[in-house]
C-alpha cells in the first residue's frame, strides 16, 4: 500500500512536472528569447483543455449512440466505461486531441498577433491578460462548450485500458514527460540558429533588426503561434490527467507559475526552466501537505488561497533580488563560436 502511494505521488509529481516545464518552455520563447510579455498564458493553456472536452465527449456520443444528455454524470461514466474496453480508440482520440490542440494553440496565438503586437510590451502584457479573462467568463457562461459552470467530465486517461493503477499513472507520466522533453529539444535547437539569434536581436532593440532587413512583426507572430502551441499542449495533458474540464480552473494563477519559473530559472535558459519547474514541483507538492495538515486547526482566515500568497511573494523576492534568475543568461552556441575555439586550441 505505501509502495503504491509512493509511485503513485511520484508519478503525479512527474506530470505536472511536464505540463509545468511545457507551459513554461512556451513562456519562455516569447518573454526570455523575443521580450514577448505574455499574462495570457491561462488562454493558451485552457484551449489545449477546451479542446479535449468539446472533442471527447462529443466523439463518443456519436460513435456509441449515448442517449444520455452529454453534461450528466451517467454519460461521463458510459465514456469511462467505453474507455476501458476500447484501448486503441482511447489512445488515437488522445493523439488526435493532441494535434487538434497545437493547431488551435498556433491558429490563436497567430491570429492574436495581429492586434497585440502593435501594442507596446505593458500594454500587450494587460491586452492577453484582459483575453485569458473574458474567454474564462464566456465559456463559463456558454454552455454548448463544456457545460458552461459545471465543467464537464468523463475524459479519459488514454492509458485507463491499463488495470494496473501504478502502470497506468506511470505510463501517462512517461507519455508527458516524454512530450516535454521533445518540447525542449525542438525550442533549444530553435534558440540556438541564426533564427534564434534574430529573436535576441528583436528582444534587445527591434528597431536596429527591422533596419537590418528582418520582418520582425512576421517573427514575433510566428514565435507567439509556436509558444501558444505548446501552452495549448500542456492545456490538454492537463485535460486528461485530471479527466474533468472546469472554466474556473484556468485562473491567472496558471499565468503566475508560468513566470515564477522562467524567473525562477533564468530568463532565456532553458535548463533553468527545468529546474525552476522541479522546484515548483517540490514547492507546490509540499505546500498541498502542508496546507491539507492544517485544516483541521481553527485558523482565523482562509487557508485555500494561501498556495497563491506564498506564490506570489516568492516571486516578488525573485524580481527584488535575483531579477535575472537564478541561471542567468547564458551566450547562443553557434557554429562560428565553435570554429573559432577549434582553430584558437590547434594554433596553441
């Protein structure tokens, strides 16, 4: 029994992990690489999540005929139950959710870049957080979506076929950490061209790249479309572990782990964001404890939002005393830099 809760935190503890590192890998392309202030990450992150429950629920009403009204109880446990006896349905519906989400992530964070970008960064930073908001509120008051306030359940974990529930946890930590790790390799390659490098240049002063010739409106739309991507991909491995979709669930508070570990880690650093988001792991995993220890103790406020203070004071020590991270920024590796090192060791 404790053997089973041991792996069982273990392997909750790598998936957020994964979908931490995804949403903040996303962050930091924009903010760390390009200056791209982005509040609007509970956006990005809740269509990854919106589409899985639109799509899911809806496939199985259609291919298994549910009668039953697609918001209920009975229909969530007839979509669990379906799952269970058809595997291969389970994990093509997750993959197809996984594609649909990046398109939808990339088509958004494009079409979004249109407008924002001709802001300047503090007012681009309130315009994507004024969306993250109105979109939460209109989907929790359009209930052809995702039930609008009651959310809506019955999505299953592609790996629930499993009777095992350790192999079953394990499998879909595996699966997350596996994406995210294809996440990194993708972005550390991206940053590390001659791409890269124009990012840098649009970061440190846009106006010397457009006199250089880059079309740096086209650059920062397609960097906002492939971080949007992402962040919708974290969106629906959230969607999947937790296998209830709820509007409230996408507050800022998303937005605020984001940047706690960009901060965190260094900005422009993709290492750092591993490792700010195995703190955050740590952090938040044990803060959950502690928090859950305390209420049974009469406390004279509430403790439920006490995760978010601590937050959020942390991260305001972060900028106060180590605003460039704990990992710094480190120099682009590029072939020349290589060559001349080559050629400097062989001439001594």
């Amino acid at each position: 029994m404790i053997y089973a809760d041991v792996v069982s935190l273990i392997a909750t503890s790598i998936t957020f992990f994964s979908i931490y590192f995804i949403l903040s890998l996303s962050l930091n392309l924009e903010y760390g690489f390009t200056g791209l202030p982005n509040f609007g990450k509970a956006f990005f992150f809740s269509l990854g999540a919106y589409v899985a429950g639109t799509l899911i629920p809806r496939v199985y009403q259609v291919l298994f005929n549910i009668q039953q009204n697609i918001c209920s109880a009975d229909a969530a446990t007839l979509r669990i139950q379906i799952a269970r006896e058809e595997p291969i349905l389970t994990l093509v519906l997750f993959l197809i959710s996984l594609a649909t989400s990046i398109f939808f992530g990339a088509f958004m964070g494009f079409i979004l870049s249109y407008p924002s970008l001709k802001l300047r960064e503090d007012y681009l930073a309130i315009s994507l957080l004024i969306i993250a908001e109105i979109s939460r509120v209109f989907v929790r008051t359009e209930p052809s979506l995702i039930c609008g306030n009651n959310g809506i359940g019955g999505i299953p974990n592609p790996f629930i076929w499993i009777n095992d529930p350790v192999v079953k946890e394990l499998s879909y930590a595996t699966t997350s950490v596996s994406i995210a790790m294809l996440s990194y390799i993708y972005i550390e390659r991206l940053v590390n061209s001659p791409y890269g490098r124009v990012l840098k240049s649009i970061r440190d002063d846009e106006l010397i790249s457009r006199l250089l010739g880059k079309l740096t409106h086209r650059v920062k739309g397609e960097v906002l479309a492939t971080a949007s991507a992402l962040s919708a991909v974290a969106g629906c491995l959230y969607a999947f572990f937790i296998g209830f979709v709820y509007p409230d669930d996408f507050i800022i508070i998303w937005t605020m782990y984001a940047w706690l570990i960009v901060l965190l880690g260094g900005l422009a650093n993709n290492k750092g964001v591993i490792i700010g988001s195995a703190l955050l792991v740590v952090i938040d995993r044990g803060l959950r404890i502690v928090i859950s220890s305390w209420l049974m103790y009469n406390i004279p406020f509430d403790i439920s939002y006490l995760r978010g203070i601590i937050f959020s004071l942390l991260l305001i020590a972060i900028l106060l005393f180590r605003p460039k991270g704990v990992f710094p920024e480190k120099p682009l590796k590029t072939i020349a830099e290589k060559t001349v090192k080559t050629m400097t060791t062989t001439d001594n």
